[in-house]
C-alpha cells in the first residue's frame, strides 16, 4: 500500500510513529468522565429511536444530559484550575 504524504520523511512535522503522545493520551485521560456521560447520553437517546418514549426514557434521557453538563462544567473548571495554576 503507497503512502498519500508526498513530503520526505525526514521533515520534523510529519514524524509520527502510529502511536499517540503522552500529552493526547493524558487529555484522554482527563475528557474521559465526559465522554463516558455522552455515550450514557447517546445509550439512552438510541433506546427510543423505533419507539415512543416513555416517562421512564424521557427521565433516563434527562438524567443523562444532566450529567454531560456536569462533567463540561467539571472539565471546564479542571482545566482553567491547570492553566492559572489552581488560582481561579
């Protein structure tokens, strides 16, 4: 299989193993909590895609959303707390 990148593979930018960074796993690490509520969010949203919702999804579906806002608010707060240096 060819390559599509024309550009030699000596230039700094393009040097890239496959594999992902400490810096883009410890983001991960950190987005984790958030992107475990979107798919809790998404889990409850796809129940109710053939169907009505009922009174028991629409409390699960709102639940849900609660929580996405809680850890944005929670990852906002946590990663303002890393850039000023805990001082908010």
């Amino acid at each position: 299989m060819k390559s599509i990148i024309t550009l030699p593979a000596t230039s700094g930018a393009l040097a890239f193993d496959g594999e992902p960074s400490d810096a883009e796993l410890d983001a991960v690490e950190l987005e984790m909590p958030l992107i475990l509520a979107e798919v809790d969010l998404l889990d409850a949203e796809i129940m109710t895609i053939d169907r009505p919702a009922t009174e028991l999804d629409e409390r699960r579906m709102r639940r849900a959303r609660n929580r996405v806002l809680a850890e944005r608010r929670d990852l906002t707060n946590r990663v303002v707390a890393m850039l000023t240096g805990g001082v908010a």
